[in-house]
C-alpha cells in the first residue's frame, strides 16, 4: 500500500519533504522538519528569499538565521526556483498566498499555479498537502481533478490532504511545534499519512474526517476573530458616543470567569488571516445560496475603523480650533500588529489614505518598517515611498497629532505624551500612570 511506503519513509526521516512558498508559514515549516532531521527543500519564484536561505540567512523574524544556517550547513535544507526538484519529494507542502480579488472573490491562483507544478511532475509514491487558506471543497474539487488528469490514482499512486496553516506572528509563546495541527485527507489513507507526517514536528495532532472539514474549520477560526473584533469595534464607537471608556467596560466584563471572552477594538483589521479568510466562507455560502449576515456585518463595522480613527483626529484638531488641511499628523507604528514587520492589509495603510485625502500632513515612525510602498499596498496612494522618521522630541513637539496605530513595545510613551499637545490611542497602549502623568490631551478609542 502507497500509504505504508510513504509512512516507512517518515519514520525512517528518509522522506525529502518538500515546501512550495517561503513566507510566514513555508520557511518555518520547512525548517522545522530539517531540524528533525528531515532533507526540506523549499521551493520559491523569488530569486532573492532563495540566495539567503542558501547562503544560512533569515528574512523571517519567527525564524532566526542560526536555525536556517545550522540546517543548511547540515545538507539538510536548501531553497531552489527550479521546480523539476518536486519529483526528488517524497511529501509536497504547498504554502502559496490566497488573496482576495477586488470583488472581494477567492483568488485561488498561487494554489493553481504551484498545483500545476506538481501535476507537471507527479509521480508515484507522493504525499500532497494544501496548507493555503481556501474554501471548503478547494482540496477535493480542484486539487484532486487537476493530480488524476496524470493518470495516477488517488490511494494507490498518491495521497491528498488538507492540513491549515496556523501562525501568529511575533508571538514567542507559540511556534510550529506547539501549535496543534488539524489534518483532513481526501481519503482516510491520506488522513492517516499526513497526520503521522506532521506528527513528527507537532506536538498535538487532530485529525479529522476529511479536507472540507480542515478547510471549514480554518475558516472558522478566523471568522470567530473576525466576528468578535467586529461586536468590540462596535462598542467602542458605542463606548466614545457615550463617552464612556471602552478599555475599562471590557476589563469589567472580562472579569466574568464564564461565558465572556475579552476581544478588543482597534483602528482596524490586518494581516494574512482576518482581513480576508471570511470572505472565502461567505462567498462559498453564496454558491449554496445561504447568505452569511454575520461576516457581511463584521466586515462592514471593521472595514470603518480607518474612517472612525481620522474622525477622531478631526475632533481632536477641530477642539484646538485646527484645520485637518495642513496638520501634521504623526502615526506611531504602521505595521499590521505589535513587534513585527508586516503591513499586509494593516488598517495604518487606510487611515494614511484618509488622512493625506483631507490635506494632512502624514508621517510615521515604526522601528520595524522603514518605508511604505503604496503601489505595493493595495490603497488610493501613489508615488514616492513614505520613510519611517526618527521619533525625536522635535518631530513629536511639531506635530499637531500623534495617532497610535500599532503599540510596538520599544515606543517611550511616557516621553510621546509628554510632548505631543494631543495623541489619539487606538490600541489602549497608555496606561493609567502613562495618562496621569501626560501633558498631551488624550483622546481613546
């Protein structure tokens, strides 16, 4: 049985895995398995990400360039742009974005294109698993069909399954070996060999009874998020009308030792994840005719953040008898979340559209990002990149407003409110004692 030949392999870690996208997820899965003394090889359009790899460098901060050097130095990890090395795989992880079209519609094209590759190049004895972000269906609808056009047959010449990513960037508490790992197969055959696989680099494996679930379950993870931050934005739109303090009504509740989870609110929603894996439920709802109100709502409330933070500027300004036109507007932070340097779909990319559309003044400062291309970023904005600038003491004395959009945890905060005449938190990063002490007028969202 090919599951047995493929299972032998892996437990013998004579199995070469193999890993298609370096990203957030690719590169640190494929060097935790050459860490357990797997041969990975990651496979990657990008010429650059390849030679640093090769040459033992790092390019994602969840994984340290020692981690890359050791494994490489090893013989045991190496990146290629060459995809006929697919057919050296004995598993073929397939890590590649999914994006949403401008209507808001899955773009499954990296998953077909890397798909394409590996049908180019099947061969007996292969274990192929999706990790992408995708519909429920995506695996057995579009992946399987694609594999048997080779003539080799699911069960007796390769398997097939689904087993969704899980990352949490710049969270040192949990990495790829402690993060459970749900694993759905099309068959039980490819259940079984894709769970035993990740099982050698996981600690916690949950299997399921097939890719639609894994995938289903992928999505409702996100949703969850989505829906929760969605219900805290809304309050805290509710909680400023009021004038009552969110961060502090969110506290209260949280104290409840059952049926409340704290979610909390913020200039908007970033990332890989939240922004976009609920449109791919929703839109897979529609094709069953089942409208999704919910993601619809959520999506709505958190997609107006952006337009609710320069709203908050333009209070502010307007209560110092300032004009938007012509203020200088300081954003601390651009990044998608704390300590981290990813600005995928990050909300500080919309408030910066907004801000510059009602003639402000913009700058930011973010240690972790040290220029901002619009053309890249999917705004409004074009022409010259935007540099992060020196958070000096005369960059934040000139600025008319200081806008906390992400709270990285190097920031002096004490120093920003001692200095800026007004600063408009959205992530509640000044505490008590911050605003006690502050000489700046505090607004919060």
């Amino acid at each position: 049985m090919i599951k047995n030949e493929i299972i032998d392999l892996i437990k013998d870690k004579r199995a070469h895995v193999g890993v298609i996208g370096l990203g957030y997820v690719g590169l640190p899965l494929a060097t935790e398995f050459a860490s357990k003394g797997f041969r990975a090889t990651g496979f990657e359009v990008d010429e650059k990400k390849v030679e640093q790899i090769n040459s033992g460098q790092s390019y994602i901060g969840d994984v340290s360039t020692r981690q890359v050097k050791a494994s490489v130095d090893a013989g045991r990890l190496r990146a290629t742009i060459d995809f006929d090395h697919l057919k050296e795989c004995d598993a073929i992880i397939i890590c590649v974005p999914t994006p949403l079209r401008k209507t808001k519609e899955p773009d499954v094209s990296f998953i077909l294109a890397a798909a394409e590759q590996i049908q180019q190049r099947l061969r007996r004895g292969q274990l192929i698993i999706l990790e992408s972000t995708t519909y429920p269906g995506t695996t057995d609808e579009v992946l399987w069909p694609m594999l048997s056009e080779t003539g080799l047959k699911l069960d007796e010449d390769f398997l097939l399954a689904f087993s969704p990513e899980r990352v949490d960037p710049g969270n040192p508490e949990f990495q790829t070996h402690n993060i459970p790992k749900v694993v759905g197969g099309v068959t039980d055959d490819s259940t079984e060999t894709a769970a035993y696989l990740y099982s050698q680099i996981v600690n916690d494996v949950h299997a399921v009874t097939s890719a639609r679930v894994a995938e289903a379950a992928k999505l409702l993870e996100n949703t969850f998020r989505a829906v929760n931050i969605g219900m805290a934005n809304e309050m805290a739109r509710l909680c400023y009308a009021l004038n009552i303090d969110t961060w502090e009504v969110i506290r209260a509740a949280a104290t409840k030792p059952f049926g409340f989870m704290p979610f909390y609110p913020g200039p908007g929603i970033g990332g890989h994840c939240i922004p976009l894996d609920p449109h791919y439920l929703s839109w897979k709802a529609r094709q069953h005719g089942f409208d999704s109100r919910f993601i619809s709502l959520a999506e709505e409330v958190n997609s107006r953040m952006p337009e609710h933070v320069v709203q908050l500027v333009a209070d502010g300004l307007n209560d110092d008898r300032k004009a938007m036109k012509g203020a200088r507007v300081l954003l601390l932070g651009v990044a998608y979340k704390k300590d981290i340097d990813d600005v995928r779909e990050s909300p500080a990319l919309s408030i910066i559209d907004r801000l510059r559309s009602k003639g402000c003044e913009v700058r930011y400062h973010d240690p972790f990002i040290s220029e901002l291309r619009f053309d890249d970023a999917h705004t409004e904005s074009s022409g010259d990149p935007l540099a992060s600038v020196e958070l000096s003491d005369e960059e934040i004395r000139g600025s008319d407003c200081v806008v906390i959009v992400t709270n990285h945890s190097g920031v002096d905060y004490q120093r920003v409110v001692n200095l800026a005449p007004l600063v408009v938190d959205t992530r509640n990063a000044l505490n008590g004692e911050v605003r006690k002490g502050s000489a700046a007028r505090i607004i919060r969202l």
